[in-house]
C-alpha cells in the first residue's frame, strides 16, 4: 500500500476536555455519532495532551465533510474547541506523535500475517520488534487489536515475541488491570 | 553495639585523617553506632566535604553503614495483599502464615488504598494483624498500599504502635489517589493533577514522624515502570521531599508465575486470549505516561528484564541516574501476592465463576470478601507466589526488632534474590582512608588517590527452592558510575557513565565465593553496585533479555542485586 501521507490528509482535532472520560468512550462517541450521519471514518488517532490535565486528543480524517460529525462529538463530550487542536494536528501531520486507532488497511485482523503483508496491505510503513531483528518470514498474530504509532517519522507497528514463537503487537486490548481497572478508567 | 562508650574526643579534635587511620575508623564506628541510634539523619548530603584538611569527625558524619563481621539477615517481603483487597483471595493469617512457611522473617501487609479500603477494610484487619502476631514469629508490619496521586502504587510502612492505624487511616483519607478521586479533588488517581497531592501526603508523613506521633514511616514505590506512571520527576520529587521516607522502590515486581507457561495453558484452556507478561507486565503507554518511556526498537520498558523492573534492570538506568546523583534510593523484591499459583482456594464472591476474578462491587459496600473456600484442585489461573516463596528482600539489621528491620530498609542494607539463587551475600568497600569499610547501602569516604577496593561474598545457595532444585549462580556482575551531582532536568532517565565493570565467572557450586575489585588512584565519587545470576537469558552485553510474553518461567532467569555503596572522595 501507498505510505500515508499524513500531511496530505485534512484532519479534524477533538479534544474531549475532561480528562475522566475514557479513550474507549470517546471512540464509541465519535463511532456512533459517524454511522448517524452516514460517515466511514478513514482515520482515527490519538494523541497525548501534553498539558497539566492529562488526556487523549483525537484526530478523525474521511472523506466527508466532518464539520458536522465535530460539532456533535464535541456537543455530547459536553466539551468545547480547544486551543490544542492544532498542535494535534501538527504533531500527527509532521508524522512526530501519534497513536492509530483506523487507517486504511485491508488485512484480516484476526489471522496471521507476515511482516510484509502487513505493510503492503495497509497504510502500517514498518514492522519491528522491540529488542530484535525481525525475520522476514515472522508470523505475526494480532488478536484483532492493531494500534500503530508513529515513530522515528513512521507509521510503525511495534512488536514482539511471544510464548509460541510468533509475535503480536506491543499494545494488548486488555492489559492486566490490578483491581480490575476499579483505580482507573483506563 | 558499642553505644556506651565514651566518645567525645570524636566532636572536638581536628586530625588529618592519613596520621592515624585505623584509630580513626574505631572511633568513628562509635560517633555512627550512637548517632544512629538517637535517630539522627543517616545520610550526609552530596559534596558535603569541605575543602582542605579532613577531620576524623567530618570523616565519620560521611560514613554510614559502618562493615561489621555480625549482623542477622531477615529475609522479607513489603508487598502482601488480603481478601481485604478488591482484587485478592486469603485472609490476613493465611498469608502470614505462608510468609512464614517460607522462611520469612518479616512482611508487611498491604491491601490497597481507596474508598472501601479506609471506610471498611483498615478497622476489619487490624485486629486481624493484631491477633495474627501471636500466632507467629514473623514481624507482621500494617502497612498500605498507597495508590500514589497521579503515579503508580507504593507501599508505606508504619511500625506497630498506638497510633499506627490511626495514622494509617488519615493518611489513606487525605492522600490516597483513588480516595482523592471519588472525592473528585483529582481526576483520576493516576491523572497528573495529582502529583502535587503526592508530596503533599508524604510531607504530612514526615510530621507525623517529627512530632512523635510515629517512630518512623517508609514508602517504596511498587512495579513503578509497569503503567509509565512513575515519570522521573516525581520520583525525585519524593525522594528530596522526604529522603527519610520515600527511600526506594521495587527493583522487581511481584506476580512473578504470571507468564509461566503453565499459566499460559490454564488461561487457553478457559478459553481466554490473554497472554500474561512477567509480573503482569503487559501494557503500553496510555495518557497519564510520561512519554520518555515509549518503547523504541531496542526496549520496552512496560517489560520486565530477567523479572526485574526495567528502571532497575537497564545498566545506566533510571535507577542509575537517581544513584548518580549521589543520594539513596534503595531497591527490593517481593510477591504482591494476591492469589498463589496452585493454590486451591477461591473467593466466595467471583465473577463469571473464575478464580481470582473478584466481584469488587461486593468489596466496595464490606472491604472485605470473606475467607476464601477449598475449590479441591490446584488453580492455576493465579500468577502470583506466596509470600516468600520466590522474591526476597534481604536486610542485615543491627536488631531483630520492628525499628530495626526499618532503620536498615531505611540505611539500603538490603538485597533482592528470586528463587533463592543465593542464601546472602555480602559487600565491603574499603579505601585507604577507611579500612574497615562500608557495606551495602553504605557510604565511605576516600582520599583523592586512595586505592578504594570492594568485595562481594556470596553465600551459594545450599537450600531447596520451591522449584524442588538448588539453583546454581553463575556469573556476578560489578557495576559502577561516576556520581556526577543532583540533575538540573528532572525528568533525566538515564545515566551513560554507569557501566558493567567487571563480570566475574562462577565455577564452584556450594559454599562462598569472594570477588574483589579495586580501583586505583580514586579521583572523583562514585558508586557500585553488584548483580549475578544463574546465566539464563543474558544478552551478549551481559544484560537480561526482556521477558517473553506467556513463556517466561521464573526459574529459568534467576538473579539477585544488591544495593549500592557510595564512595565520597574527599576533596
């Protein structure tokens, strides 16, 4: 697949406003609100905030006009524009930081892949494994949960080895939570 | 102890050192065993040497951990959850007594802070506590497991007392983050509007133990690099806050069966995707990280390193940064057992039926779950070990007492083993300023050009582990950096000049061995430290590799550390 040009993309910054909402509410807030009014979301990134309140600024781009997805989101998240929008923007379009949640891709996520399947079929620009040089023929099991970030100027999935020899992404849908996740929403 | 000895020659005279070193160092043992024991500050500050001559006495206020032939070694373990957690299944005496049963010498109890915990839990165990210390000789300390604001846990400790649980709950009320969060004073617990709060919490610690309240008081930060929460600003802000009380953290996490194989198939055979890293070490950065600590192509620090943490595991690591900068934060080991691996008990209050899968809502209106029932087969879903089972931490105390199991937690003389890859071992630094020399968590002094030597001894593991084998040390690393003074940034993680110095093969497998390093012609302070291990999983640099996701047994990369020695060169 092409390497995305992020900075080609026009993206639309929410920033939610109050840090206790969870990233996963976000989503499903911005997912809902799309499907009503008839939106396929191309892209979907977060990106920290970097500011005292810590948080989850989202990034959403589509081939729609998304003025209208954002006045929603933003209605419901009962959050405002921020004044942090264009450093999000600036961060995911200069390709510096950022987390995916979508970006185009046409891999089966729940089947196993080679490192160059993955990068031929979706916008992901690397493969690599922490700490290791990654075999070309390396089976790489995703469990359905591909979040790519962007690092060293990439779009880059991290990886690494695991129990039977074959390796998965760095980043788990369901890390270990001590007190089932009952001290933080996420 | 020597504590009735006369000693005021010592506060007077103003001798160069080099006229008459070995008097110098038995007087000086004495000014150290009386200062420490009236309380005073254990630790002399950075660069505290005054220029031009040296005297005896300014010699002895830099030296502490003075080396001694005799001491007792009282293996522990500060990280103990309850069914008085939300999250863990055995009653207060069911654990101690497993401590016990493993040969510990001291555990500190520590369910974890939040609403429940100090409305509930904290009147419902203390009693508890109180009854079980009769039935063992363990020093059973009451301790708490502090959701630190805007960080990760950490365990403080209070010595037994009149006032201990008193002070444990205000504490718990006013300071803990999840506490703070439902009260809404901060955002989340671990959100970073909550720093302040932690300093806050640790100064009011702090007078408590000014006025009398409490003898002492101890935090050690737990699993700090698992979530990324424990950036390297706040940890410096603990440690300066309260340098006698925020003194170090775990060097290695408990849970450490989670990515045990057998785990791994009891998880498969329940139908659950789940692949656990060592220790639960299985995240990756969410908003309240500090951002320095993304992985990159070469390590993960959200992994565990040979069971360590990667804070402590890295060469020139967070941890090497903290040392140098020339101050104490001392490293430890535990279980944070909260269900032990084959173990047949279960709660009575379980979600969806699985064990271990504690239905919190029923805590959070009893702060407690009730004695745990016989489920008639081995679980093995649990990745945890029971108390003293695996992870030690080993201190050398002057006295077989609360405060002095605390004073040496507080001095660092303490070591971490997994697995028992040793019984103990020993450190001596020696300069030709001080011959008797300083032992672990010590701080000696030298003259510039002194010859400074340090020893370890191992004492080779002549006991069965709970893996049914005497396991055999293999190699033993020095490490060593320069102290190059506090840091102007804050958030500095790493320290480049800290390096494996010597690696030292070991061939022999039964009783002691001794390894020696001197450096000569000593120019400028420094520290060292040692490590060894069994010689599993070590990377070509000598290092332990990252541990495998759902395939890293614990006894196939066992390791011990020590805690550091500081030299101070006079200049």
């Amino acid at each position: 697949m092409v390497a995305a040009a992020l900075s080609e993309i026009s993206w639309v910054a929410i920033d939610p406003g109050d840090s206790r909402l969870s990233p996963a509410h976000i989503e499903s807030v911005i997912r809902s609100r799309a499907t009503a009014l008839g939106i396929t979301i191309k892209w979907l990134a977060t990106n920290p905030l970097a500011t005292g309140d810590a948080r989850y600024g989202f990034l959403i781009a589509a081939d729609y006009d998304l003025v209208a997805l954002k006045a929603q989101v933003l209605t419901e998240l009962q959050s405002e524009t921020s004044p942090f929008e264009d450093e999000l923007i600036a961060a995911i379009a200069g390709k510096e930081q950022g987390r995916l949640i979508s970006f185009p891709s046409d891999i089966n996520v729940f089947t196993k892949h080679t490192p160059l399947e993955i990068t031929s079929r979706s916008a992901i620009e690397q493969v690599v494994a922490v700490g290791e040089e990654l075999p070309a023929d390396a089976v790489i099991e995703t469990y359905g949960y591909v979040r790519p970030v962007l690092y060293e100027g990439k779009i880059t999935l991290f990886v690494e080895r695991q129990y039977n020899g074959e390796f998965a992404p760095i980043e788990k849908a369901n890390p270990h939570e001590c007190c089932g996740g009952a001290h933080a929403p996420y | 102890m020597c504590e009735g000895h006369s000693h005021h020659h010592d506060q007077t005279q103003a001798e160069s050192v080099e006229m008459s070193p070995e008097f110098e160092i038995s007087r000086r043992g004495v000014v150290k065993a009386v200062s420490a024991l009236a309380g005073a500050a254990a630790i002399a500050p950075l660069g505290a040497a005054p220029a031009g001559a040296t005297t005896r006495v300014e010699v002895a206020k830099q030296t502490t951990n003075k080396w001694k032939p005799n001491r007792y070694l009282l293996a522990g373990d500060h990280h103990i959850h309850t069914m008085h957690s939300p999250d863990a299944t055995y009653t207060p005496l069911q654990q101690i007594k497993n401590g016990e049963n493993n040969g510990l010498d001291w555990l500190v109890i520590t369910d974890h802070g939040g609403t429940a915990h100090q409305k509930y839990a904290i009147d419902l165990i203390s009693p508890e506590i109180a009854a079980a210390r009769k039935q063992t000789s363990v020093h059973v300390f009451q301790g708490l497991e502090w959701n630190v604001p805007g960080a990760e846990h950490a365990t403080v400790i209070v010595p037994p007392g009149r006032n201990t649980v008193d002070v444990l709950k205000k504490f718990e009320g006013m300071y803990d983050g999840s506490v703070l969060a439902d009260l809404k004073k901060v955002t989340r617990a671990t959100s970073t509007d909550g720093e302040p709060m932690a300093v806050e919490g640790l100064k009011w610690l702090q007078t408590q133990v000014q006025s009398g309240t409490i003898p002492m008081a101890l935090m050690f930060a737990n699993h700090p690099a698992r979530k990324g929460l424990d950036s390297p600003h706040e940890v410096r802000a603990w440690r300066d806050t309260a340098p006698g009380i925020a003194v170090g953290w775990e060097g290695a996490p408990g849970h450490q069966m989670a990515a045990h194989p057998d785990v791994q198939a009891a998880l498969k055979a329940i139908g659950s995707t789940t692949i656990n890293g060592r220790g639960y070490y299985d995240n990756s950065p969410g908003a309240d990280s500090f951002a320095g600590f993304a992985p990159t192509a070469s390590e993960n620090p959200y992994r565990t390193y040979g069971g360590y943490d990667w804070f402590t595991a890295r060469v020139g690591g967070l941890w090497d940064s903290l040392l140098a900068e020339g101050k104490p934060w001392w490293i430890t080991a535990n279980s944070d057992s909260h269900s032990i691996f084959g173990s047949s008990l279960q709660g009575t209050h379980l979600v969806g039926g699985i064990p271990g899968n504690q239905d919190s809502a029923y805590y959070n209106t009893t702060g407690s779950y009730g004695a745990p029932v016989d489920s008639g087969a081995p679980i093995n879903l649990y990745g945890d070990f029971a108390p003293g089972a695996y992870s030690r931490t080993i201190v050398g105390v002057a006295e077989k007492s609360y405060l002095g199991i605390m004073q040496s937690l507080k001095s660092g003389n303490i070591i971490t083993t997994h697995g028992g890859i040793i019984d103990w071992a020993d450190i001596r630094v020696t300069t030709d300023t001080d011959k008797q020399g300083v032992t672990i968590g010590g701080r000696t002094v030298a003259a510039r050009g002194d010859s400074v030597t340090a020893s370890i001894t191992v004492k080779l593991a002549s006991v069965v582990n709970s893996n049914g084998v005497i396991p055999q040390l293999k190699l033993v690393q020095l490490i060593s950096g320069a102290v190059t003074g506090p840091v102007t940034d804050k958030d500095t993680i790493f320290a480049p000049q800290t390096t494996i110095t010597e690696s030292y093969t070991v061939n022999q497998t039964s009783g002691t061995v001794t390894f020696s390093h001197t450096w000569k012609n000593v120019q400028g302070d420094f520290y060292l430290r040692f490590r060894g291990g069994d010689g599993n999983k070590v990377d070509a640099t000598g290092n332990p590799m990252m541990d495998v996701m759902g395939n890293a047994s614990p006894w196939e990369s066992l390791w011990f550390y020590t805690n550091p020695v500081f030299v101070t060169v006079l200049k």
